[in-house]
C-alpha cells in the first residue's frame, strides 16, 4: 500500500479558515496534511512538533495573502523547510 503524500500548509492566522478548508480538501484527496489547529497535540511543544512535521512533509506549501510578509511563524516556516 502506497504512503498519503505529507503536506505541510503554513499561513498567516487571518488565512485560518482557508487554510482548514484546504486541510480537508487534501484530507478527503487521500493526503495526509499537517495544519496546526488540526493537527496539533494538546500538551506538545508547539514548536517542535512544527519543525518534525516540516521535516517529515513531501509538500510544503504557503498560503499567500496580504497578511503573509507580516506573519512572523511563516517566515519561520519557510526557513525551516528551506534547511530540511
């Protein structure tokens, strides 16, 4: 049995609803997304956990919007999936 592809969507928090639209979307596709409000573990550090999941998607994608230069985590983000 083929592994889900690993998608790893990093946004801006005013982009949260597009981006869990999306996160069913790739669901329902056969995907295995990692979106923070979804996928998140109570009582895990947030930022380690955000680090794995980058470290082990096969897609990283960012959702772009006005909101985007001024998010602080995706810049993060993205500079963590450029060193992965």
């Amino acid at each position: 049995m083929a592994r889900s592809l690993r998608v790893f969507i990093s946004y801006s928090s005013s982009d949260k609803d597009f981006a869990q639209k999306l996160y069913r979307d790739l669901s329902s596709a056969g995907a295995k997304p990692f979106e923070f409000v979804e996928s998140s573990s109570p009582g895990s550090a947030a930022w380690s956990q955000i680090l794995e999941w980058i470290s082990d998607s096969d897609v990283f994608i960012v959702l772009l919007s006005s909101s985007t230069p001024k998010s602080r985590a995706v810049k993060e983000e993205m500079e963590q999936a450029n060193y992965s």
